[in-house]
C-alpha cells in the first residue's frame, strides 16, 4: 500500500513539474500581452517578443536578436535532464557564436540557485530569468522545450525532446543558417 502511495505521489509530482507552465492565466498583464487560450507559439509564426532579466541584473528582449538564428532554452531546476542538457546548449552557444544566440530561458527558481547550478557545471551562456513563469506561459509550453527562432523572428522548430549530444542541435541551426 505504500509502495502505491509513492508512486502515485511522484508520478503526480513529475506531471506537475512537467506542465508547470503549459497556458495558465498570467496575473500581471502589463508587462507581457495576455495569453490567448489555444494561440501559443507556433511554427511558422512570429516568436512573441518579451523582455526578461539576465543573472548580471541586465535585461534583454528577444528582439534585439532579429537578424541572428535565436534558440531559446525553457529549462528549471527541477528537471535533472533539463539541467545535464545545459552542457551541450553551451557548446552550441560557442560553436554558432556571431551566427546564433542561444538563450537558456529559467522557469521560476531563484538567481541564486541558477548562477550556483551554472557555476557547478562550469557554463557561461546567456540564462533569462522568467521568476513568474510569464514567458514560459506565453509561449504554450514547460521545459524541456526548444525553440529555434530564424532572422526574421518567425519560430521554425518547437522541439520538446532532451538532446542526446550537441551534433542534433547543430543541424537544426546549420539548417536555418543555410536558409531553412
């Protein structure tokens, strides 16, 4: 009987974690547009464009990187594979560096919990900090999604699985970066 209860317990808790974000109402408005039930992101249309904190306390948009291919990382603590993925997220943001911008979007835990995480894994690339979970709500989705952004802002891929190695995410840039 215990041994039902745990289980029922973490499946729980993971679905929780997984969907933390998926399209619930934003209490804040004025910052963001609101969400539009059934309108997330979606491929073949313009990525909505937000402004969010940097862990050195500077804030940038999303659309001050038109022109350069964008991956955008929704990522948290509480997901284990979303936070052993980073290392590879890095090494494609070193590799596309002047080409692409890859940004690590971190759903609601504390700047002092992520710079500890990236400074354990020894990582520099650009983390958003989304404290609310706005950014994540507006975009339709919970980690571990990526979403590869072209020149024009238009979102290209949405893609929900954990990267194996950073070669799968260098060929969904190389393909934008050739044109799509």
């Amino acid at each position: 009987m215990k041994a039902v209860r745990l289980a029922t317990i973490l499946v729980l808790f993971a679905a929780i974690a997984f969907v933390s974000c998926a399209n619930q109402p934003s209490p804040n408005t004025e910052e963001q547009p609101p969400i539009v039930p059934g309108k997330p992101a979606a491929e073949g249309k313009e990525a909505p464009d937000f402004t969010l904190p940097t862990l050195d306390g500077r804030s940038l948009s999303l659309s001050s990187f038109r022109g350069q291919i964008v991956v955008l990382k929704f990522w948290g603590i509480a997901c284990r594979a979303c936070v052993e993925e980073l290392p590879l997220f890095q090494a494609v943001s070193d590799k596309w560096l002047g080409k692409a911008v890859v940004l690590a979007i971190n759903e609601r835990d504390s700047s002092e919990v992520v710079q500890k995480t990236l400074d354990n894994l020894g990582l520099t690339l650009p983390v958003l900090l989304d404290s609310e979970g706005k950014v994540c709500e507006r975009y339709g989705r919970g980690y571990p999604t990526t979403f590869f952004i072209d020149y024009n802002g238009i979102v290209r891929l949405i893609d929900d699985r954990l990267f194996d190695n950073s070669d799968q995410i260098d060929s969904i840039i190389a393909d934008l970066v050739s044109g799509y």
